[in-house]
C-alpha cells in the first residue's frame, strides 16, 4: 500500500493553497458579512481548472484523478466552508450526474459550460417533506406533447439562487417511492421556474453560500431535458449523492485543519501564568487530539478516493469517511474554540466561524444516522422488515 503522493498531485495541493492563501483567505472574512461571494472569484478558480476539476478534459475539465481533487476540496475548505460548498455542489453534483447521465448532445450543450466555468450548477433533490426520506418527494413531471411540466417545491438547494442550470428530481404523477423518479434539467429562465427564498447570513453557518427555496409552477422544458433513463432517478441520485458524500469528507478535513492550525498559532502566543498556554497538558492533549482526528479523517477519505480512481464500489468507505469526518470536525472546532477561550466565542477569530460551519457536515448529503445505516446494511445486510 503506497501512502505516497505523486508529483501531480503534489503540484495540485500546492496550487490549490497558494490559491486559497492568496484569493480566498483575505476576503472570506468581507464575503461572509455580505452573504455572497463575488462571481469575478469563480472566475478566477475556473481559470484554474477548479470548477470542473475531476471532468476529463474531452468535456471542458481538469481531468483531475479523484485523491487530488479531494485534496483540492481539503484546501478550499481550509480557507472557506461556503466556497468549499459552492465548489462541491458544482462538481460533485452537478457535472458528475451529467458525465455519468447525460447524452453526448447533453454534455456538450450543459457539461462543457459547468465544467470550464462559465456557467453554475444546483441540484434539487430536498423538498419541504422529502429529506432523508427522499423517495417522499412530490414535486411533479408530466409530459405533454414534446415538453415536460414540472409542479412543486424544493428546499435547501445549495447554489438554487445563483445556478444558471438546475438539475430537480421530480416524478410522473401517480408513481410512489422509488418508482417514476427521473432527472431534469432546468434552466434559470425556464418558464414557471423561481426562486422564492434565499438565505444566507441568517444560517448558523456558511453564510457566503446561498440556500435556496425553488418553486415550479407549470414549468414547460423541452422533453430533450430529460437526463438519463426517464424512471431511473432514484439510482442516479443515490449514485450521485456517493460522489458528493466524499466531497463533504474532504471539506471536513479541512475546516478542521484551518482549526487545529488557528489553534496552534494562538496557543504559542497566549501566554498564562508566566508561560504559554500551549506548554499546560490538557491544551497539548486537545491540540494532540485533533491532529490525529484530523490525520485519521484524511486517510479515510483518500482510500475512498482512490477507490474510486481504482474504479471500484466505494460506498461503504464514503460514508465511513463522511460520518467520521463530519463528527471529527465537530470536535476539532469545538476544541478549538475552547483552548481560545472567550476569545474563541467572539468574532474576533475565525474558529467560531469554523465551529459553526461544521456542524452542517452532519447534516448535508446525507445525515450521519443515513450514514450509519448505509454501513450497517453493508456489514449486517439489510433490516428485516416488520409485517
């Protein structure tokens, strides 16, 4: 088992830090306050290749293998939750459902554009009644001639207010649970498409990021904006959640590192009793704790990545990797807090910030309990059912 990166993935980590050390870090403090982040800087992650990192090159991407696009995602929520957020839903959601789903007419008409940048992604799958029960969902899709119409609602759809396309489930009416679903692509300016609430600096956290409410009220697209199989939503959005599950492992690792190292640097200064504090065991037993918390979660989530990259079935260790990481960077940011003190409880310092926009990663893409049970069915096999 070689634990060793290469050298390209070495020169992605790098470049992706001098990035997020340059771009991203000096302002997040401003964006965060103001609730969005400016389009100019999406531009500048596209003109690296971020925006459609693990796309091949052939659809407008980076063609990243995916243990350096995880290490990529690591970086960008190192500086930024929020940005990390916008990224992930981009990536992991929305252009890998095309890449996977899609016709070639398809990916060159809607991929290309999201891959290279020029345009953003969202992926509606959450409604009002429909989260973790996501076969709940009663948004509605009925052909009529050579369109669709869509009815319903969706919520908490990441990028929902900024997306140039928008990718909803939705399912043929009379159709229950698993059956009938399929995938649809949505324009910003389709007819009968809109955005009926954005939320941002009220959040708990990741405030840069727009959460979005949509509304479809008889919504006409062409019948060609059927994505994939028409019925086989329900297997393409859980193979696609698998893909951005990762992503949000790698996030965690990242949040939590920007914490560990916050805390590192203030531990050295702060100085009590004569000394600093970072000489009292229990800081160094916290500050010891989230290292290897923090080493534990990256490995998990780059076995997950590299098998992917092996082309195998990585769904037990995504969600191993997601569950763990998503309560690690609880912890870490929790410990980090504590060792600032009531410093940390103020705005004065990023680990509040970093606190609050952990405590998401248990609840996105896939609560932890979804989580626990994806790996109990692989290790138990399913539950019984009650009669």
């Amino acid at each position: 088992m070689d634990f060793q990166l290469t050298e390209e993935q070495k020169l992605v980590r790098k470049t992706a830090a001098d990035f997020v050390d340059r771009e991203l870090i000096p302002h997040v403090r401003e964006w965060e306050e103001r609730g969005e982040i400016p389009r100019s800087f999406y531009d500048k992650m596209a003109s690296l290749g971020f925006l459609g990192a693990p796309v091949p090159q052939a659809y407008g991407g980076a063609g990243m293998d995916y243990v350096s696009f995880m290490l990529l995602v690591e970086e960008i929520s190192r500086g930024s939750s929020s940005v990390r957020t916008t990224v992930s839903v981009q990536t992991s959601l929305s252009e890998t459902s095309l890449l996977w789903f899609a016709s070639e007419a398809q990916k060159r008409t809607w991929l290309v554009p999201l891959a290279k940048g020029e345009k953003l992604g969202a992926w509606a799958l959450t409604e009002p009644e429909a989260g973790s029960d996501a076969a709940n969902l009663s948004t509605t899709a009925t052909p009529d001639g050579d369109e669709w119409v869509l009815n319903g609602r969706k919520r908490f759809i990441s990028n929902g207010s900024i997306a140039d396309y928008v990718q909803v489930y939705a399912r043929e009416p009379g159709t229950k649970r698993h059956e009938g679903i399929s995938l649809f692509m949505v324009p910003k300016d389709a007819p009968g498409f809109r955005v009926t609430n954005v939320e941002t600096r009220t959040k708990l956290g990741l405030r840069a990021s727009p959460t979005a409410d949509l509304a479809f009220e008889d919504c006409r697209i062409p019948q060609d904006n059927l994505i994939g199989k028409r019925g086989d939503g329900w297997n393409q959005a859980m193979r696609t959640l698998n893909s951005g599950r990762i992503g949000i492992a790698a996030g965690a690792v990242g949040v939590a590192r920007a914490a560990l190292e916050a805390a590192t640097r203030y531990v050295k200064e702060r100085r009590a009793f004569g000394r600093p504090i970072g000489d009292f065991q229990l800081i160094r037993e916290m500050i010891a704790q989230s290292a290897t918390e923090i080493d534990a979660a990256r490995l998990l989530t780059l076995r997950a990545a590299h098998l992917r990259d092996l082309g195998m079935d990585n769904t037990l260790e995504v969600s191993m990797a997601k569950l763990f990481g998503a309560q690690m960077a609880q912890r870490v940011t929790d410990w980090a807090v504590q060792m600032h003190g009531g410093y940390g409880f103020s705005g004065d310092f990023d680990v509040e910030r970093y606190y609050r926009d952990a405590r998401i990663l248990g609840l996105y893409e896939g609560t932890n309990e979804i989580q626990k049970l994806i790996i109990a069915d692989r290790i138990l096999g399913p539950s019984s059912k009650k009669s």
